[in-house]
C-alpha cells in the first residue's frame, strides 16, 4: 500500500450495521504497518471517581478525541472512548499535528482539573514485532454517526507499555490550551428505565483461544440483544435537558481557550437555556428543530463497543443481568475472560458536536458513577 493509500485506509473501510457480527475476526482490517496509535487515561481515574469528580474524568478522556479530531478538521479517524481515556489510530501524516494535541490536553487536564494524563504514540509496527495486531472495523449507529471498534490484542500491549513510560509524549509547555471546539456534555443524566445502568468491561486472557472468546463475547452481546433497543439507555423520544446544566463549568473549562471562564460559562449557560426552551415548546428556531436534534443524540450515542475486549453500558433488568453474569463468570471459569462490573442508578452522557446543523456529532455513554473506570477496577481485582 502506498503512503497515500495508506493514508486513506480508514475512509475506505465498510460500515457495519450489525454489532454481533463483530465479534467475527473477518469483519476487522489490519491497520497499515505505518500508522501509529494512540492511547491515554487519567492517572489515579479511580481516586477521582471516589471523591465524585466522574463527569470531569469522562470530559477529559472525551478531550483527547476532540482535541486530535480538530487538529485535523474533523477528518475521519478510529478511535474508542474509554471512561477516562481513549484509543485511536492515525496515518502517517497526522502523527505531528497529534503529538501537539495530545501534549496539549496533558497541560490542560493538569492546569484545569489537577488530572494527571498519561498520553503515548506506538508505531503499528512495533506492535506487530512484539506478536501483536491492531485491527478495526467501523459500526454504523445511525445514518448520521459511526464509530471504530479495535481488535488484535495491540491497543492493550500499547496501554502497558504507556503506564511504563515507554512511547511517551510529555505535556506541552505551560500556558498551551488544546483546540476542544465541540466538546460539551449539556445532557441530564438518564435514569434507568428496567432496573440499574450496568457497565460491564471484559477482556480476553492473554492464553484464551480467540475463537472461544469471541463466542463468548458473542453470547453476551445476545443476552443484551434481548433488553429494549438492545440496553441502550438513552430514550429513543430524545434526550432531555435541565437547566443549568450540571456540566456547564467543565464545558466553560474546555471552551475558553485563553479566553474568560466567566464568559465561557456564560455562553454555555446561554446557549443551554436556548435549546432548553426550544426542546421543552417544540419551537422551531431558523430552521432547526431541537426535538429532532434531542432524537439524533440518542441514535448517535456510543453505549457499546469492542476495543480490544468488550464494553458496554446497559439499561438493565434484574433477569438479565443474572443471565449475563451467568454466561460472564462461565467464561471466566473457562480461562477465557475477566471481567467487572459497576451498576448505578443512571448513566451519562459526554459530547462532541462539530455543528448542530448536522447529523455527525458523537455522544460517549458512561455509567454515571464512574461505570467504565469502577467496573475496569473490578476486573483487574479478579
């Protein structure tokens, strides 16, 4: 493949519409040997989650996406957002613009919420020397949104080799500010409709046989299959709003720039009431209609993916979560799986909206007590 073929791998992947499906190792792509891939998570997320700072963990994963998607005027790229954190793949013409953004939200996080980000770059090709893959695959959610799902076991060996120190990008001078145009979680939480919000997160075992897994994987999606539109938790009438926002300041924060938070706010808080009433009067302002908008939201969120294992965060009924907690704890025994769980009473929503006008803004699902971040502190206690 030639370095421009290479460069546009990713726009000319198929979209998926079935998540089953994608389970099947056939359906992924072997990512070019001369892309890179990023990861990054926030240092002691856990802590953080405990003293009740999960949206701010949520906002700043969300910001890496936002961050390297704007550094690149929105050209398409994969990525999975992880709770605190995310995984993403890019060519090789993007590595320079993506180092700068990484390095800056690393500032950011720091100098607006005292979080410590680890961030990493690692060659494809490195990952491959050591016996590893990156593979992807897009899912179409909607018309309008898709996102990546990952495989091959290489997002995981780069993980470690970050929280080592190796491939690390250090954070950029201080006083940078990363571009997080977009970036915005204005959404009320969303309250379980059938029991509890459960964040399930599951891996393979390094010795497990893939094809084993990938049933497994395969008869825990099933089981979620079956809950209404599949566990999705946000209403499929759209979402709803309150006012003010309860995540007004963190948006003020990702938004100022070298600008006034005071204005920042004041222009989040003002904009929120707008689309509040809209929503609330089914008014229809120049043209835009803010209860369809409310519908595409919902249609475009990410609650479920593959990112080198399984993640999901569920609308969930009693006899549910026993029968996937049955076919969970059989695969463990297996030698298959490890996998945790968090359950809360809602579940959260954080955003990345380049225009309201189209259909392609992105909504990242959490359980709202910190879902991913409680559930992978399980998993790696079993």
């Amino acid at each position: 493949m030639s370095r421009s073929g290479s460069s546009e791998f990713y726009d000319g992947l198929p979209r998926e519409s079935d998540f089953v499906a994608l389970t099947d190792a056939a359906r992924y792509h072997a990512v070019p040997d001369d892309w890179q891939i990023g990861v990054s998570d926030i240092v002691n997320s856990t802590g953080h989650v405990a003293a009740g700072r999960y949206k701010t963990v949520n906002m700043v994963g969300a910001a890496i996406i936002s961050a390297v998607m704007n550094g690149h005027a929105g050209r398409a790229f994969p990525f999975v957002f992880g709770g605190d954190g995310a995984s993403f793949a890019i060519a090789p013409d993007m590595v320079e613009a993506t180092q700068d953004a990484l390095a800056a939200v690393a500032r950011w996080s720091e100098a607006e919420f005292d979080m410590s980000m680890r961030v990493a770059l690692v060659p494809v090709s490195d990952v491959r020397a050591a016996g590893h893959d990156v593979q992807v695959a897009r899912f179409q959610v909607s018309p309008g949104a898709d996102y990546a799902m990952f495989g091959g076991g290489g997002m995981i060996w780069a993980e470690g080799k970050m929280k080592e120190g190796i491939y690390a990008i250090g954070k950029a001078p201080s006083g940078t500010v990363p571009d997080l145009t977009g970036l915005s979680c204005r959404w009320a939480h969303m309250p379980a409709r059938h029991g509890e919000i459960l964040s399930l997160v599951i891996a393979a075992l390094p010795e497990a046989d893939p094809q084993s897994v990938a049933q497994a994987f395969h008869e825990v999606i099933a089981q979620a299959e079956a809950l209404e539109r599949g566990g999705h938790p946000a209403p499929q009438e759209g979402m709803g709003t309150r006012w003010p926002p309860a995540g007004a300041s963190l948006e003020a924060h990702a938004a100022k720039g070298q600008g006034s938070f005071r204005s920042a706010k004041a222009k989040a808080l003002f904009e929120s009431f707008v689309a509040w009433v809209l929503i609330r009067t089914g008014i229809k302002l120049g043209g835009f209609d803010a209860r369809r908008y409310a519908r595409v939201v919902a249609a475009n969120a990410d609650f479920r993916k593959l990112d080198d294992g399984l993640k999901m965060t569920l609308d969930c009924d009693p006899e549910t979560r026993r029968k996937l907690e049955e076919v969970l704890s059989g695969a463990a025994r297996k030698g298959l799986i490890k996998y945790g769980i968090s359950s809360q009473d809602e579940a959260m929503m954080t955003c990345i909206v380049p225009s309201i006008l189209t259909d392609d803004h992105l909504h990242f699902i959490d359980g709202a007590a910190g879902g991913y971040t409680q559930a992978a502190t399980q998993m790696k206690n079993a």
